[in-house]
C-alpha cells in the first residue's frame, strides 16, 4: 500500500483563493474582461436561488478566459507575481520528497505551472479548458474529490491530509491518517467537531 501526502490547494498551500486571484490579475491586465464582470453578478444571484449549482456558476465564471488571447503568457506571469503566496510549510514539506498529490476545487490549469515544479506531485483539479472554461464533469469538491483520486491511484493510504476547510474536505480528513487545518500557512491538529 502506497502512503501519500494529500493537499488541498486554496487556503491550504496557495495562501488565497487561486482562481480569484487569477481574475482579477486578468481583469487588469485586459479591459475587455470588464463586461463580464456583469454576468458574473447574474451568475452569482442565479445561483443563491438556486437556479445553477455551483458547477454551473463556476462553468460561466471560467468563460472569462475566452477573452484573454495568451493564456499560457498570463499563467507564467500570474506565478511569477504569485508565488509568493505559496505557504512556508509547503514548500519545507517538498524537500521530503514524499509522493504528494494535489487535489483541488480550482481549474488544473491554473494550478499546473506551480504544480509542475515539483517532480513528486500530482495534481487533480477541477477539469476545465483553458481556452473556453468550459467544465469537463463535475466541480472537484468535497466527495469529488475521493472519487477523483480513485481513478488516479488505487493501492494507497493518506498519511497526512492538509485543508484549509474542514467542511468541505471532511471526507478526506475521515480517511487520512493524519489531519491537519491550515489558516494563512499555520497548521493544527485536525479534531472532527
């Protein structure tokens, strides 16, 4: 049985909310974003009655990227300005260079230039084309998140869970070995409530 090291990404690793944080830089750094600031609104209404889930919302939110005509231009520069919002712990963990997988609510692509540097991760994220936004399946949260897991690796046991939200990420703080929250980049000791 393989042990591996879980992450959740926003607010656990990447001090912020990741997705966020790259609107906005695309927002000022391309006007033509600002319309659609406006459907954004809708959207969000939309779904506090109800009317779209959060899979949907997130779906239209992601088409933001249809305006942006080098993603891979503003990825790069995105962590360039970024990575400094990467959690101390983090990255003092990476040097143990246990197997690490990375699993998370935001798109994979807007994840995979950090995920990237490090040989031993693996990332799962919500899977969305970067050119459209366009949501391939389902959101990767909560309960998503096991099942995605499940499909990437068979044979394994969390060793250690690190997540920011211990609502949201509760089926996987059930399973791990070892729990731990994570506010602005301090860990404690998970204990369910």
């Amino acid at each position: 049985m393989k042990k591996i090291d879980v992450y959740d990404f926003d607010g656990t690793i990447y001090d912020g909310d990741s997705t966020v944080d790259f609107f906005k830089y695309s927002l000022k750094r391309n006007k033509k974003i600002l319309p659609f600031c406006f459907k954004i609104i809708g959207n969000g209404i939309l779904m506090g009655l109800h009317v779209i889930d959060l899979t949907e919302f997130k779906d239209r939110f992601l088409r933001f990227v249809r305006y942006i005509p080098d993603i891979d231009d503003y990825l790069d520069d995105f962590w360039k300005r970024n990575e400094k919002k990467i959690c101390q712990y983090f990255l003092d963990n990476m040097k143990k260079k246990r197997d690490t997988y990375i699993i998370s609510a935001s798109p994979e692509f807007i994840i995979k230039p950090f995920a990237d540097k490090f040989k031993n991760v693996v990332l799962i994220g919500t899977d969305a084309d970067k050119k459209s936004g366009k949501i391939n399946g389902r959101n990767c949260k909560g309960e998503e998140k096991i099942k995605r897991l499940n499909k990437v690796i068979k044979d394994y046991e969390i060793e250690n869970f690190y997540s920011d939200s211990t609502k949201a990420d509760l089926p996987l703080f059930k399973v791990a070995n070892n729990g731990f929250e994570v506010k602005h980049g301090v860990l404690s000791e998970f204990r369910e409530k």
